[in-house]
C-alpha cells in the first residue's frame, strides 16, 4: 500500500499537473455530453453492446479469425504477455525489421512489448508525443488516455532541452511539439513494422477501430508495410454499427472532446500504396499496396474475468478515462499512486486484479473512496465502486491474519464467519467497520468519552494501533442520542397528512443529534406524523472496509426494523445522504431483490421528502424563511450520484434562501478515508479544492450548508466558519439553527 | 426550423475553425484556388464531381512530390454534419497519404454526401465495409495534442484543414444509391492527444 510519505512526495511533485488536467478533462466531460442529446441512450446501447459481446466473445473471436484470415491477415491469441511477445518478436524478426513505430496501447504497456523487442536489438519508437516525453524520460504512464499528464510543460522543456541540446532552447509547447514532430517523423519513415492498439475490433469485417487525434496512428499504419495491431480479447464487437455509440461516446466521456481528430476504420488488407519518400519517379497510383497483417489478441486473465461474475463487468471499459478524471482523489494523485502495473483510476481495480492479482491491486484500491462520482461518467455503465468494494473484501480475506485476536469481542462483525478458511480485514479496517459499535459506547460514556478520546495519549494510541491521524477532530458523542430524544416527545400531529418513519442512522443519531431534532420538527411542522425507532447502523461503515458480509448483516437488520413500518403505511425518510445511497443503490447487491424493492421504493432523502411534500400542497410557510440569507450548498457525493442534490436547492430557493453550489466531485473525507493516517494528506487535498469554491469572492461570507456527516466533517476541518445540514436552515424553531 | 446537413456541416466546420468554401460544379477551380498552398498536390476528385485539370494542383504525385508538397487536395467520401467530420478513404490511388504528409489538407466533398449524423455514417461504414472492405479515416479538423502541456493544433498530421463542398443546382438531394464507392476525403481535428487507450 502507498503510505503517507510516498503519496505527499508523488502529489508534490505530480499533483499541480495532473489535478489542471484531469479538471480540465472533467469539465470537458461535463460540456460535450451536454452537447449529445440522446446521451443516455447511447450509453445503454454502448453497454448492452459490450454485454452481448463478453457473453459472446468466444464465438465472436472465431468469426474474426474467419474473417481477417479470409482478408489474408493473421490472427493469434496469446494466452499470456510472454506468447504474445514471442509472436510479436517472430513476425518483427520474419520481416527483418530493424524498428518498429508504435502508436499509443495500453495493452502494449501490459505486456512489456518494448522491452521484448529491445531485448532483440530492436529499435522501438513510440509515436504518440505524450508516449515519446515518457521514453525519453524513463517513465510509466499515469494516465490511460493522457500518458504524460502529470509533466508540465516546462518539466518536458527540461527534459528535452536536457537530452537533445538544441541550438535554441525549446520552451513553448508549439516548439516542442515541432521538435517532436520532426524528430520522430524521420524515425517513423523508416520504420519497416507498424505497431498500433485498437480501441475496437469488428467480428463481422474485422474492422480495427483507432481513436487518436495526432495522426501518429495514421502515419505508423500508412508508412509501414507491416501492422501488428495488439489489442486484449475483449475489444471484439459484432458488428460496424455497433461502433457508432462508441465512437460518439468516447472522447466525450474522456478528455471532453465531441469527437478526436482521427477515428481510423482499419479493415486490413489496407488499400494505401506503400511508400519510399526517395521516390521521385513513380505516381502514388503506381505503386503497391502489399501489406502484411498480425492481430494478436490477448488474454492474460481475461477469460477468466469474464468467469468472475463479480470482476466480468470490467471487461466492458473502454479504457475512456472517465472514472480517472471524475475522481477527486485521482485528481490529486494521479495514476502513479492510484494505479497499478498498467492501468490507472478507479476501474484499474478491476484491470490490476484480473491481469496481475490481488496483490497488486492491495496497492492503490484504498484510494477509492467508494463516493461513486464515477458511475454516471462511465459511458458502459460499470459499477466502478462496487468492483473496488468487492476486491477490498477479497484482500481483507486474503491477508487478515495479524491482529485478529485483538479485536475479538470490540468488533462484532461478520467477516471470518462466512467462511472459515479466509482472513479477515486489518484492525484499522475493522474498527472504521465497526463503528456503530464505538458510537454506541462513545453516547454511553459521554461526555466522559470525548474527553479521554482527545488526550495526547488516546490520541498517539489511536493513531498507532489504528491509524487515525492525529491531525482530525474526532467525533463528539451526544449523551442524549436522537432516539433517546424523541421517546420522551409527545407527538405534535394529530391529523397528519402522511406518516413517516424517520431512520436514526449512526451519525444523526449519536454525533449529529441537533440536525435530528430539527428533521423531526421540519417533517412535523409540514403535517407528517413521524416516527424514530431503534435501528440498526446502514452498514455504510463496514461495505467501505470492503466487509461485504457485515454490511449484508446489517442491511437485514435494518430492513427488519424498517419494513414493519412501511407495512404500516409510513414512508422511511433518511437525514444521512450516504446512508440513503446505500438504501438506493448497494443494498441491491446486499439483500433478495424484493426486500430491496420495497424498501428502495419507499425511501426518500430528507429534503427529498420536504420537496415532496410542498409539491403536493404542504404550507411552505411553515419552514423558517430564507429572506434571502445567502448560503454555500455542498451536496453530497453519493447524494449527486442518484440525482438528490437538487431537492435541497429547490427547497432552500423556494424558501427564499440564496442558493451557490459546488462543483466539486467529492470533499475528500469520505467517512472513514480522511481519518486514516495514510490519507490525511489526500482527503484534505481534495477537501481544500472545495474550500477554495467557499472562500472565493463570491462565497466567502455564504453560510455553509451540507448534507453528508463526512461533507460537514471536512467544511468544519478546513473553514473558519462553521457549517450545517439544511434542514436546519428550514427549522423555525431549532434553538441552535447555528450550531449543528 | 431544423437545418438541413449541410448547413449543419457548415456551422460544425465553423466552430472547429475549418474554413468552408460552398461552390457550384462550374466554379471550382476559383473557390478553390485561395485554398492552395504551394506546391499543391493531389488526387482525382471524380467522386466529388469536380476536376483539378485548371488548377496548379499536382495530381497523382510521386512520393518525393507529397513529401514535399504544403497542400494535399482529395476528396471525401463523405461528410457527418453534426461532427464537421470528412471521411478519407485508404484508396489505392493514396488519398490517405495526400490527406496527411502534408501541413494543410483540402477535402472537396459533394453537397449530397453530406449525412445528418453517426448514426446515418455507421450505417454506410456497415454496407460499404461488409460489401468492399474499405479502409477510412473519420477525420474532424487538423491534428492536435495536448501533450506538450497545451493544445497545439497540428500533431503528426495537418495543422490546417479547409473544405470545399460542391452543390449543385438542384438544391443538393442526397444521392440516390449510396453506399457503394468510395470518394476521398479531408479531414480536420480538434483537440487533445487522446488516442488508442
């Protein structure tokens, strides 16, 4: 696992870079598919496509082998990077080539084709400028799309100036894009073997589709007579017109560009002439098109990843970016901390254990926070956190020996006895896992816990058995907890318009009480008869640890408290927006689909439900008027995922506050994340992305408003000015309206 | 309200900044001309209709020629309005090469080539490559990377791009049929370095 010290060295001397570029692509992203009207549905297309094809792919990958064979091409399956390799070194040798241009893959990178070729005495050049700056620098991609994204543009100035000494210093990226130009366009010309990737391969014309925008590609097919075209199995598609969601997808979910400059449609025998530019004599027309074909299409884990239910939908990225790009924490670290071997981003989970293990993907998967920003941007649709989540639970199970005995007891979780032969998670996983546990025993010894919790010694104890950064403020425990609170009211409504039950989820309940209260009045005050039972904790908690069978337990349980009550005709309303996420979206991997369904149908956010009500005829007088107090709204990350965020400005507009929003993925904390000791130092680095849009002119004197515990962790981590939860806002009568 | 392709291509053109000429068959050689750099070379414009006879264009260069060459001059088979995107086919007569060992590439595409959309592009793509097993290049304004820490247009390819769409009188229909031959094409390009991920 990178540690503390390793991401704030690679964030020091990466992060200004890869942070300007991946927001510029995510903005991008945001712009184009705006711009696409039938945006969603080509993302189903684009999905339902990949799944027929992986469901498929054995048959298909016959069909193309039919057809580029009958085209005169060939076509190899290698089982692995070494078989791949060694055919790519026949066919290299066969030809007697002395170099090999090569256009950017990723897949290349997978398989070390360089290396191999080097070893051969080979001359290999890499096209692609951004590919070029990391070969003369020595260096690993750390970006799938945009390879050298985490070197400026002085950085490559250096560099070059450095290792070419040219008469006049290179300085402006338009000169050192000429220098690189020229450079390697007399390399390329004399090369004799082309190498390219493919983002997509046709069964029925095998057709290669290329995305590129420098032309690169286009002059390394052009200017050999020999392609090899190395691609992983999974990149076969029926038919041509399945490319077209693809094509209009792709660079819009990536770098945020409608369309690059080049789409090839490579269906080889490729009809261009074959070139010497010496020849001053023989029209183009004249001269031949005698070209040789290699498809090597490789395996290396993939077939098994389509036999893994949980890891086969991984098969279906199409290496766009997006999921880099929309994650906050990649876009301070960028993939050369969060990544593995090869790929890099949120989906490299995936990638990383399929190709290389679990051990390799132990590395970086804590950086996924699990905030699910990514899900929507994805063009196929890929559950990005969920393969992280399910790999977390593997490595817990994998490596968990150490330190179980000493947990035995304080953590009442269900990971070990699901199956007996596996691990279990480490003890700083276990006790974030478990932390309903800990709030329980925090309210039933405040405030006596809060204050031993905040000694130097307890404090210096956590953070070497546990790894909570001394740095963060923990939580401060109410004595009285929300549902201690409501058993001792008398219910306000006597002829109530709907009937709620109102889920105490851990923060509210024992750390965040005052926005209970002011919850309870809000939702009384618009005529709803509420109810706060005893309840389990969401499971939150533990799925984050990638205790997978703990959080099921608890998804039971807390479905076996709520379901009564929707039988009874209430409606369950969720202060805790990840709390509610989770109801919404990953109970369903949790719990029988039926159970799910009722639940899920009859769960509404807080605000949600506010919104409801006065779109159904509630009194909005009855919530305290906004007269136009101006607030800084920051909706929640797993909140925005399903849409939610919207409600609460709608609401806090309609009562007259005045409304500026964030437009940050995610603040950073992510429940358990911004404790840890190792990622302190990233969760406030993306947490002071969001301050910034707080501070700013416009925001600075704005009253803080947010909806997530970890979101008002973070605000009140880094701002002088305290923050708060916006039913509280519309809460007339809370005593504290200012103090959460 | 809803504008015909080629006033969508036109306006996608215009926002790539790739400048448009809109000409009748019998005016050509003039739209043309200002779009020449020198030397100019080319390939025959049969499928668009047109004829490079009364220009200074060079047709059917040898190797050394196009090395040398500033402006490439070749059709399209077909334009995709809604993208301002030219689609150059890997013909045997070397359109592909004249599209891109060159500084500024000219597309001269025929007004009823122009289709609405992807849609209607990857249907002919599917017709076209199942029934010839054609090579092309969905080319959207000149070459570009970002990789030298900003964008510069003109990468490996052309940095200029310039299309020439010829209409002819009868308000320019598409053509019947279809799908079948090839053209040439041009080719523009937009931004950043992405490529084969």
């Amino acid at each position: 696992m990178t540690d503390a010290a390793e991401l704030r060295e690679i964030m020091s001397s990466e992060g200004e870079a890869v942070g300007v570029n991946t927001r510029g692509f995510n903005r991008g992203r945001y712009e184009s598919t705006a711009r696409l009207p039938d945006y969603e549905q080509l993302k189903t297309e684009a999905r339902t496509i990949k799944e027929d094809a992986i469901e498929r792919l054995p048959a298909l990958v016959d069909q193309l082998r039919t057809t580029i064979e009958s085209n005169g091409g060939t076509v190899y399956v290698a089982d692995d990077a070494d078989d791949a390799n060694r055919y790519v070194r026949e066919v290299v040798a066969d030809r007697g080539a002395s170099r090999v241009a090569k256009s950017k893959s990723m897949t290349s990178e997978e398989i070390e084709v360089n290396d191999a070729l080097e070893a051969d005495g080979v001359d290999v050049v890499e096209t692609d400028l951004g590919e070029w700056v990391l070969q003369v620098a020595d260096e690993a991609p750390s970006h799938i799309v945009a390879p050298a994204i985490h070197k400026s543009r002085e950085a490559i100035a250096d560099l070059f100036n450095e290792r070419f000494d040219p008469e006049e210093p290179l300085e402006t990226a338009e000169e050192l894009t000429r220098f690189a130009r020229d450079h390697l366009g007399e390399l390329v010309d004399d090369a004799e073997v082309g190498m390219t990737g493919a983002n997509f391969i046709t069964a029925d014309t095998g057709t290669l589709a290329l995305v590129t925008s420098e032309g690169n590609a286009r002059k390394t097919v052009a200017g050999t007579d020999t392609q090899i075209a190395v691609a992983g199995v999974e990149k076969v598609v029926p038919s041509v017109e399945d490319l077209r969601p693809f094509v209009e997808l792709i660079g819009r979910s990536g770098t945020g560009q409608d369309i690059t400059s080049y789409v090839s449609l490579l269906t080889p025998p490729v009809g261009t002439p074959t070139v010497d530019f010496a020849d001053d004599e023989t029209p183009l027309s004249e001269l031949d098109a005698d070209r040789e074909f290699h498809l090597v299409l490789i395996d290396n884990g993939r077939m098994a990843m389509r036999d893994d239910e949980e890891l086969k939908e991984t098969l279906y990225c199409i290496r766009c970016s997006a999921c880099s790009n929309s994650c906050a924490n990649f876009q301070e670290v960028g993939g050369h901390a969060f990544g593995g071997e090869t790929y890099s981003g949120g989906i490299a989970t995936g990638w990383e254990t399929g190709i290389e293990g679990l051990d390799t993907a132990a590395e970086f998967n804590d950086l996924c926070t699990g905030c699910t920003r990514c899900v929507n941007a994805c063009p196929v649709g890929i559950d990005i956190p969920w393969i992280n989540t399910v790999v977390r639970d593997r490595i817990n199970r994998s490596d968990g020996e150490r330190f179980d005995f000493l947990v035995d007891g304080l953590t009442p979780d269900a990971e070990g006895r699901e199956d007996d032969d596996g691990g279990s998670p480490p003890l700083g996983k276990r006790f974030f896992g478990n932390f309903e546990t800990v709030a329980k025993l925090g309210s039933a010894t405040a405030p006596l816990s809060n204050w031993v919790a905040d000694t130097g010694l307890a404090r210096r104890a956590m953070d070497r058995v546990l790894g909570i950064d001394p740095r963060r403020e923990l939580p401060s425990f109410e004595r009285e907890t929300l549902v201690e609170w409501f058993a001792d009211r008398d219910a306000t409504v006597d002829d109530p318009v709907r009937r709620a039950v109102l889920y105490p989820d851990l923060y509210t309940n024992h750390v965040q009480v005052e926005r209970g209260k002011a919850a309870v009045r809000v939702l009384e005050a618009l005529g709803v008869d509420v109810v706060v039972p005893p309840a389990p904790s969401s499971g939150r908690a533990p799925l984050s640890q990638g205790m997978i069978a703990t959080a099921r337990d608890h998804a039971e349980r807390v479905t076996d408290a709520l379901l009564p009550h929707v039988d009874d005709g209430r409606e369950v309303v969720v202060i805790e927006p990840s709390d509610h996420a989770l109801f919404e979206r990953e109970y369903e991997r949790l719990l029988p689909a039926e159970r799910h369904d009722r639940l899920r149908a009859n769960s509404y956010e807080v605000l949600e439900y506010v919104y409801g009500l006065l779109e159904n005829g509630a009194s909005a007088d009855a919530l305290a008027e906004g007269a136009g107090e101006r607030v800084a709204y920051h909706g929640h990350c797993q909140q925005r995922t399903l849409g939610g965020d919207a409600y609460t400005t709608a609401v806090l507009e309609r009562r007259g506050f005045d409304v500026a929003t964030s437009d940050v993925e995610c603040c950073g904390m992510a429940g358990s994340f911004g404790y840890k000791r190792d990622y302190y130092e990233v969760s406030v680095a993306a947490g002071e992305e969001l301050a910034a849009q707080f501070t700013a002119d416009d925001t600075e004197d704005r009253t803080v408003v947010a909806s997530g515990t970890s979101c008002l962790d973070q605000l009140d981590h880094l701002l002088d000015r305290e923050s708060r939860h916006p039913v509280q806002l519309l809460d007339d009568r809370s005593e504290e309206r200012n103090v959460r | 309200m809803s504008a015909t392709p080629v006033e969508t291509l036109v306006s996608s053109l215009g926002s790539l900044d790739v400048p448009v000429e809109r000409t009748p068959p019998e005016g050509f050689d003039e739209a043309l001309a200002p779009h020449l750099g020198s030397p100019a070379v080319g390939v025959s414009l049969d499928g668009a209709g047109v004829s490079l006879a009364g220009t200074d264009v060079t047709v059917d260069p040898t190797p050394a020629e196009l090395k040398a060459a500033h402006t490439g001059v070749t059709t399209g088979a077909f334009a995709v309005a809604d993208y301002g995107s030219v689609v150059i086919p890997s013909a045997a007569d070397g359109t592909e090469l004249v599209s891109l060992y060159v500084d500024r590439h000219v597309a001269v595409v025929d007004a009823r080539d122009v289709l609405p959309g992807m849609e209607a592009a990857f249907d002919r793509f599917g017709e076209t490559i199942r029934a010839d097993g054609l090579s092309a290049i969905v080319a959207t304004g000149p070459s570009a990377t970002a990789d030298m820490g900003a964008l510069v247009r003109g990468a490996h390819g052309p940095s200029d791009v310039r299309v020439v769409l010829v209409e002819r009188g009868d308000g320019g229909a598409e053509r019947a049929g279809d799908g079948s031959d090839e053209t040439t094409g041009d080719e523009s390009g937009t931004e950043r370095g992405g490529d084969d991920r």
